[in-house]
C-alpha cells in the first residue's frame, strides 16, 4: 500500500502559475506510474498527466499540454505538477494517484488540493 499527500494548491489569477506536489510513502516503487487528476465542480473526473517512475516518460492532456509540466524527485519520493498560464477553467480539485506499470487502473490516491483561478 502506498499513502499519497498532495500539497500546493490555492488561488491564484488566471495567468499565473502554481506547483502541486505529491508525496508518497509506504510500499513506493519505481514500478509506478503516477498521475494527476481533476474533478471541476458537476464534472466528472478528468486525467491531466502521467509520469512512468521508472523511465521518466510523461504524457498529458490535450487541454493542458504546453502549459503544465509533470516531474518526480527520486530522492523524495515525490511527484509535482507545474502549471502555468492557468485558466479559469483550470479551477478543480487535483488528485494525486498511482497505479503498477502493468495495469491501467490507478488504484491508490490522494485526497486532493483545491486549485482556483480567478479571472
């Protein structure tokens, strides 16, 4: 089992950035993939973006490519998610999840981190 604790999150006016952080601890392994996730108010929940631990490899939303930017820390066992140029439409509450390589179904997650722009 691995715990997740996303951090970062507040208001911010559309154009400016934040950077949400994801902590994991327990049974880590760079077996994962680590992703982030938004849920907007009456919306289901969205993928934003997904690192591999292991090689690095990062993919991302249509909606949010060029604009934020998934990393890891080895060192810290901890993911980030870098956004700039942020939109009202951005506003949502992010999640932090991890899932092993080989499935596609994300099985641990965070209790999330409320982002809201401003226009």
């Amino acid at each position: 089992q691995v715990q997740l604790v996303e951090s970062g999150g507040g208001l911010v006016q559309a154009g400016g950035s934040l950077r949400l952080s994801c902590a994991a601890s327990g049974r880590t392994s760079n077996s994962y993939v680590m992703g982030w996730f938004r849920q907007a108010p009456g919306k289901e929940r969205e993928f934003v973006a997904r690192i591999t631990w292991r090689s690095g490899l990062t993919y991302y939303a249509n909606s949010v490519k060029g604009r934020f930017t998934i990393s890891r820390d080895d060192a810290k066992n901890t993911v980030f998610l870098q956004m700039n140029n942020l939109e009202p439409e951005d506003t949502a509450v992010y999640y932090c999840a991890a899932r092993w390589d080989y499935k596609n179904e994300y099985e641990f997650w965070g209790q999330g981190t409320q982002v809201t722009v401003a226009s």
